[in-house]
C-alpha cells in the first residue's frame, strides 16, 4: 500500500504537521503488516500487554465426562481400556460397551442449571482477567455450534451453544475470552474400543468415535485439515483474544498445519485490532512465536519470554469427578505469586458438575484468591519481574507435572517491579522479622528510600543494614496467606 501527506501549502506548524503525518503513516503501514506461515514470519510476533498484564486466568474443563463423574475427564478413553478400573466401573455401572457407550451420557449431559452470568460473576470474583473454555476436548464433542460435525452441544446434549454463551457473557462484563482445542487427540482417544465388541466398531457413530487410530500412527491429512478447520471454525466464529491448544499438536507432520493456522490467527488478531495470544506444550512452536504453557508444573527461574502455567483446583481430575480433592486458595495464591514472579501467568482450571453446577471446593478456593488479590493485586497485576525472581529457603517446583509439594513460608519471599516500585511478597504471614538479603546494602540493589505495606495504614517499621533488608512483623497484617511491601529506592 501507498501512504499519501497532504499540506494545504500553508508553512504555519508544518514540521508538527510532517511528524504527526509520518508517524500515522508509519503506524498504519505498520498495522497493514501481515504474518506468512512460516517460522520466520511468525518470529515476529509480539506478546500482547493485556496477556502480559492479566497474570491469572480461568480455565474450565467441562463436557460429557462430566456426566459418568468418574476418574477423570479421560473416562471416555479408559472406558474402552479393558483391564483399567473406568472400563470395570463402566460394565458393572452402566452394562456392556457394546450396549452402552459413551455416546449414550451425551443425552444426559442436560446442564440445566448452567448460568454463565453466574459463572463469569465469579471468576471476576475471583481476580481473573481471562477466561478460556474448553471447545473440544479429546472426547470429540464440541461444546459450541459447529458445521463439521453433529456431535455438539448445541445439536445434542444440553442444546446450548456453551462456548458462545460464556464467550459474550465474559467480553460483556469485561473480561478477555479465549479458548482451547484439544481436537487433534481425538485421532487415537477412542483406539480401545476397536479391541473388544463395543460401539466403537459401529459404523454409524463413526464421525464420533473415529479414527480411533493408533497413537503411533501420523494422522491422516484428512484429520490434521479436519482439525484446521476446525480451529479457523473457532477463530472466526467467536474470537477468540487466546488460543490454548494440548500437546499432541507437536506431531512432526503438523508443522504445516501448525504454521497455517498461526499465521491466520495472528492475522485475524490484526484485523480485529486485538492483540491475540497462541498457547502451546513442549516444542510444538519454536521461541518467541507463540507462548509457551506449561502443564500443573511451572518454571524454577525468570524466563525473558512470556509464559503460562495450566494447572487445575482439581488434584485428580480437570474435569468434574466424585472423589477428586482440591488446592486451598493459600496453595494457589503462593504459587501465582511465585509464577509471576518468573514472568509467567497461572490458567487456574476448575470442572463443574454436568447439571452446570461449580464445586463448593472450588468456590471457595476461587473467592479466597479473589479476596487476596483485591487487597494486593497492585503487586501482581501489570508487573515484570525484578533482577532475581526471589529468595528464601523453599526450593521451587520445576518442570511440567511438578505440583509444589513443599508449601512455602514466610521466609520465602517474591520480587516484581511496576511504575518505579519494587514489591515483595512473603509467602506467609511473618511473625519475626523479615530478612531481604538481595536488598541489603552490600547486594548493591539500592539505597531504599521506603516500605509500605499493601492493603494497611500501618507504618512499617524497617531498616537497611549490610546483609539485609529488615522488616518488623505487624501485629495485624491486611490479608491471609501472603503479605505484599511496596518498596521505593532512592534514586
């Protein structure tokens, strides 16, 4: 394209003029730009602020296994695994596969108390600025309208477009919306049933069940345009500012697919002026072309680029699931604290019963967080990590599937920085005083100028000596499970 200045001949703030008119110039060049599916192009992709500012977001794990509530949200694969304890609780339950399948919960997945006004209501509650439910998860139902299969919830099931109700209700009370896909395991996630006399071998739930391959064997080009498709679907459909995709995307003969839909994503970001966030597992995307997220596990240092922890309420299971048990709210606090800290955001998953219900459990460990970061979301939200993500004597889970088995302390303390301030967190409630070594003198950090607690008109009673920063204890701090000090430093 051509970017044309026009002047009216007239020399009066003509220079004003020349450098506002080359800057808009150069901003819609800029804004004209577009991304080719390929590795290259797709490096230039930059981490929207929003996703960078949100640190915590809400994922939601909710379909038709949510129905057998047994397990976990993998039931509809076990179930067809002869030997495991779903495929015994299965036949003594509900009777032979061949007799009744999994298809056979879609008519009593009824949701009929969903209230995605509620939901939202709550997940804003809880300090989330992100939201993100599951489209499709491996069990191959969508839980939105599609036109490539039948198998839906709007078609079937509960008869609602799921995904489109909450997509509007969360942009509505001013929350982002994005969503996941987990399509591409559907290609073996039904393969068991092949191996005894089940529904699964009948052809008329093929577009169901189907391919039902094995794991080992590359999906088919009609299955990775299948689920192209169906991800343009998704993108054009509803929008969505964040694309979560699981991890058997990383398969080698993907990659084209993988570059495709990026750079289509990316571009219809572009032209609907937002910026847009593509979440993926492992090596499926090389750095700095899309956000790395990391499965119920996090980082044990600052990473430069941008990334994300998934982790669920849920100990056992993401879906809904009679028995599962469930992280406290000081558990999920001290670890988003932690994750930020690192340069990471926390998608915090929870599954609700399949009448739309959400868990009591769950409830409550979502109000405490909101409770804790209304009082000290200044220190989380909109920050960037400091020099060094902190100090303290807890080592720091690492890894994907690295629950943090070792709860911290007081003494654990967590850095982030935003608008000239410094801020620490103790990951507990001190009662003696608190030793910030890295902001002693001979750290060399600085001269501190001041300390203010979060959330409290108390004055803080500090000193900066050689060795460390000390903090008296208060006798009554502002909040539970983590304490927030707003640091300033001479300049």
């Amino acid at each position: 394209m051509r970017c044309h200045i026009y002047n009216s001949g007239k020399k009066k703030n003509f220079t004003l003029f020349l450098l506002v008119a080359l800057l808009n110039c150069s901003l819609l060049l800029h804004a004209q730009e577009r991304y080719e599916a390929n590795w290259e192009s797709l490096k230039k992709y930059q981490v929207p602020d929003w996703f960078r500012d949100a640190k915590f977001g809400i994922f939601i794990h909710w379909g038709v296994y949510s129905v057998p509530a047994f397990g976990s949200e993998w039931y509809p694969r076990e179930m067809y695994q002869q030997g495991s304890k779903e495929f015994k609780h299965h036949v003594e339950t509900y009777g032979p596969q061949s007799k009744f399948g999994y298809k056979d919960f879609i008519p009593m997945f009824k949701a009929e108390k969903f209230d995605p006004v509620a939901w939202v209501t709550l997940f804003k509650k809880a300090g989330a600025k992100y939201v993100v439910p599951v489209a499709e998860h491996h069990d191959g139902f969508a839980m939105y309208k599609t036109s490539l299969s039948k198998w839906n919830a709007v078609e079937m099931g509960p008869h609602r477009d799921v995904v489109g109700e909450l997509a509007a209700e969360i942009k509505k009370q001013g929350l982002v919306f994005g969503l996941s896909s987990h399509r591409i395991e559907h290609w073996f996630f039904m393969n068991g049933g092949r191996h005894f006399e089940s529904d699964v071998l009948d052809d008329k739930y093929n577009e169901f069940y189907g391919p039902a391959r094995e794991e080992s064997e590359t999906p088919s080009p009609e299955y990775m345009n299948n689920w192209l498709l169906r991800s343009v679907e998704l993108a054009d459909k509803y929008q969505p500012q964040l694309f979560w995709f699981d991890w058997w995307i990383e398969q080698p003969a993907m990659d084209p697919y993988r570059k495709s839909f990026a750079a289509y994503y990316y571009n219809k970001g572009i032209e609907w002026n937002k910026g847009v966030v593509l979440n993926y597992k492992n090596k499926a995307f090389p750095d700095g072309t899309a956000v790395l997220d990391l499965e119920r596990g996090k980082l044990s240092g600052i990473r430069e680029m941008a990334w994300q922890t998934d982790d669920a309420i849920g100990n056992n299971s993401w879906g809904y699931a009679a028995g599962n048990t469930f992280k406290d709210a000081r558990y999920v606090i001290t670890n988003l604290i932690d994750i930020v800290s690192k340069n990471g955001n926390l998608l915090l998953n929870i599954g609700p019963r399949s009448d739309g219900t959400i868990t009591d459990e769950e409830t409550q460990t979502l109000l405490g967080t909101g409770k804790w970061l209304d009082i000290n979301g200044e220190s989380i939200y909109g920050t960037r990590p400091w020099k060094i993500f902190g100090e303290g004597p807890t080592e720091s889970a690492s890894g994907q599937f690295a629950d943090q088995k070792i709860p911290f302390n007081a003494k654990d303390i967590r850095f982030t920085v935003k608008n000239n301030f410094v801020y620490a967190i103790t990951l507990g409630l001190p009662v003696e005083n608190t030793m910030i070594k890295n902001m002693g003198l001979n750290a060399k950090n600085g001269i501190v100028e001041k300390v203010e607690m979060i959330g409290s008109d108390e004055k803080v009673k500090w000193s900066q000596k050689a060795d460390a920063l000390v903090i008296e204890p208060s006798k009554k701090y502002p909040s539970e499970h983590a304490v927030a000090y707003r640091i300033s430093f001479k300049k």
